[in-house]
C-alpha cells in the first residue's frame, strides 16, 4: 500500500512538474512571437513643398518602413503618405499625400553668405519633448568640402533627434537646406580627446532643388532679403502650418523598403 501511495505521489509531482515546463515555454512562446511582431517605429520631420500635397523628408527616417504617416491634423489625425521618389546619395525623400497645406518656398544657394542667420523648425525628441513643433535659431557657419562639394553645409542651430527631414529657413522663410544629421560628438571626443558642440549639417536648396526638378514637382524660389531683420517668431509663425512630423512604422507581415545607408564620417541620422 505504501509502494502505492509513493508512485502515485511520484506521478503527481512529475505531472506537476511537466505542467509548470509547459506554463514557461509557452510564456517563453508567447514572449518571443510578441518580439517578432513589435511595431517598429522612427519619427523625424517633413515640410511642404508643393501645394497639392508633396512633401520632403530625409530618406533615412522612412527607409525599410512598410507604412508613412505624416501629422498630427485636427483632433490628433494622421494621414498615410506614399513614397513618390527618393535619392539615396542625398538622402531625401519625396512624399505625396492628401492633405490641403501651404508650401514653402525655396532659396538659391548662390545667394546664401555664410554667417546667414538660419532657424530649423521641426520635433526634437518627440518622446521626451513631445510631439510639438520647435524652432531654433542659428547661423551658416560653412559648408563642408572634401576635395568637391559634398554638397552639405554646417549650421549652429540647435538639432536633435526628430529633427530630420526638417527644413532650414533663411529670416525670409525661404528654404536654404534640409536637414540631415549632426556629429557624432561622443564618438569623436573618444578619438580626439576634444568634445565637439553643435555641429549640424544640412543638405544644401542647390541639391534639394535638382531633386524636385527631376521628379517634376513645380515649386517657388524666392530671392533672399538680406535686410529683413531675423524675428524668429515671425518666421516660425509663417512658416509652422507646412511643417509636419513623420512617423514610419515597419508593420509585421509587410515587405521592407530600400537597403540601409552606410554609417560614414563619424555622422548620426537626426532622427528618433
């Protein structure tokens, strides 16, 4: 009787047992299909460029997404946008979706001097800062040449995360750049010993310019005012209702876009 009663508590126990290696490996499962299939997500800036809904964002902020918003509208509402062109080696993208907003205009660079006062408007950390536009005020402190125009300049105002694919605006409100990352000061301090501070860069409107041309896109360049006095309020105020956020979102089960850029020269996407 006793033998019985031993075997019989030894069949509960390994049944227990096997139940509870059950119970984990389906957490274990369950846990590893809810990573598979997480949201992946970047958010970064856009602005109009043309009134019948095209806008221009950084190609890095969108690439390997399945889907682009672009917002936030009236009572938080976002619209799907579609990719209509890209650039790799410039990084730009072009964007088309159904929304009613003014465009702004564009600047030449020939006209652009450095030391040109320049304002960036755009989502700076949106999951620390929240997803409120910010504007920022600097100058054109150069434009960066490595044996032949790269086609970039640097900038002193202030970028962060979420600002890429913003534009930069000279005090008139014309666009004279986009804006495409920043050093990586950490990573340089390491190698140099020296802590960088603010240093920007942008992609020039020459380039921005010969990017819209060729995929048709009808847009307004405006001369520089070189006495307009910089009121920064005045140009934010301006020029706020044609800047948007981008939120791309690599959604489970949909196919992914273009291969990722190279990491080079020690720059970081100013996107989050």
């Amino acid at each position: 009787m006793k033998n019985s009663r031993s075997n019989i508590g030894s069949i509960i126990d390994v049944t227990s047992l096997l139940f509870r290696v059950w119970i984990c490996f389906w957490i274990l499962s369950a846990s590893i299909v809810a990573a598979q299939t997480k949201v992946q997500m970047s958010i970064g800036t856009a602005f109009v460029v043309n009134p019948q809904g095209y806008l221009v964002t950084a190609y890095h902020v969108i690439r390997d997404k399945s889907q682009i918003l672009v917002g936030p509208f009236e009572t938080n509402r976002w619209r799907v946008a579609r990719v209509v062109k890209i650039d790799v080696s410039k990084d730009l993208a072009l964007l088309e979706a159904r929304i009613e907003r003014p465009a702004l205009s564009m600047a030449l660079w020939s006209e652009v001097p450095i030391g040109l006062e320049a304002l960036v408007i755009g989502y700076p950390q949106p999951r620390v800062q929240g997803l409120s536009k910010k504007v920022t005020l600097g100058i054109v402190n150069g434009v960066r040449i490595e044996g032949v125009d790269t086609g970039y300049f640097q900038l002193s105002a202030e970028v962060q995360k979420g600002n890429s694919g913003g534009p930069v605006l000279a005090p008139n409100g014309a666009v004279i750049g986009v804006v495409l990352s920043k050093l990586n000061a950490l990573s340089l301090a390491e190698k140099t010993g020296d802590l960088a501070q603010n240093v920007n860069y942008a992609l020039k409107s020459s380039s921005l310019l010969q990017f819209l041309n060729e995929a048709g896109i009808e847009i307004e360049v405006r001369p520089l005012d070189m006495s307009q006095a910089v009121r920064p309020f005045e140009t934010y105020r301006k020029a706020e209702a044609s800047v948007l956020a981008v939120i791309a979102r690599d959604l489970p089960n949909k196919p992914r876009g273009k291969p990722a850029l190279p990491d080079t020269l020690n720059l970081v996407p100013a996107d989050q």
